[in-house]
C-alpha cells in the first residue's frame, strides 16, 4: 500500500500540474482540496481521468468522488479496494 500512496502523491503533481510541489510535501492525510493541496473542480477532473487511465478504476459520482478524493489515505485505500475486486 505504500508504492501505491507513492505513485498516487506523483499522480497528483502530474495531473494537476502541481511542479510546485514534490510528492514527500503531500503527506497521506493531508485534505487534497482548499486548504489542503488546494485542488479545484478542474484538478478533480483530471484526477479522476488520470486515476481511470493507470488504474483502469472509476469514481461512479460525485458523492464517491468527494470521500475517496478527500486525501491520498482515503483514494489508496479506495483504489486498493476497487483494484482487488474480481472482474466481471
């Protein structure tokens, strides 16, 4: 689960463009939006794309979207849990 908070922290840099940040300034618990990272409802976006492209996972609504995009502890574990589900 680590790796994966890891390559979830460059994600989010990558994603949202966020070349500010290194991915060691984003600590897992840390709000991904305002007064956190500060991400927008542009940056959701194109998280959740960048998500389903290397993770082929999606966030179904926005509801999800607001818990599992809340911080990098809560998308691993999202991501972890859709990843681990047998395919149909």
């Amino acid at each position: 689960m680590e790796q994966l908070k890891q390559e979830l922290r460059q994600l989010v840099i990558d994603s949202c463009h966020l070349e500010h940040l290194l991915p060691d300034g984003i600590a897992y618990d840390t709000p991904l939006f305002q007064e956190g990272v500060g991400l927008d409802s542009v940056d959701v976006l194109e998280l959740a794309v960048a998500i389903e492209r290397r993770y082929q996972v999606t966030i179904p609504d926005e509801q999800i979207a607001k818990r599992v995009l809340a911080s990098i502890d809560a998308l691993a574990e999202f991501v972890h849990s859709q990843s681990a589900r047998p395919s149909i």
